[in-house]
C-alpha cells in the first residue's frame, strides 16, 4: 500500500474536520469534495497494524458494507456519525 499526501501549500482553502460532542464529525464542503464524501455513500475508518497512530479513511464503501459509517449532508456539510 501506497499513501498519498496531501500537500498542504497545494489547497486552494484548509480541510477542516470537527468532531462534535455528539460524536459526529463534520466535514466543510471544500473537504468533502477534496475527500470525495460529496460522492460516496458510507465511509471505513481503520488503523495501521504496526503505527497505531495512524487513522485512515476509507471512502466510497456500501452502506451494507460491515463496519461502515453513513455519510450525510446538511447544508453546507457533511457528516460521519462515528458514535
């Protein structure tokens, strides 16, 4: 596996996350699109067997798949219930 950075003097505008107390995250419009949620239906969260600091994301996964989180949008963003 290959990983792939994102350069961050590359954006035209920052990626922004939150994690609300809810337990949701929520995605601006302009990470959506830049992490394609604004295409997918449910995304995977994993982490390295060996660096277990690293969060991975994983889009464009069934709803059905096991484990998998629902994207959503509302408004201008778009949100993981990860609770």
């Amino acid at each position: 596996m290959a990983l792939i950075l994102y350069k961050n003097n590359e954006l035209d505008k920052r990626l922004k996350c939150t994690i609300q107390r809810s337990g949701r995250l929520g995605f601006t419009d302009t990470t959506a699109k830049c992490l394609r949620l604004n295409k997918v239906e449910a995304v995977q969260f994993a982490t390295d067997d060996e660096e277990r600091d690293a969060l991975f994301l994983i889009n464009d996964v069934p709803i059905s798949a096991p484990n998998a989180f629902k994207v959503s949008k509302a408004g201008m963003y778009y949100n993981v219930n990860a609770k």
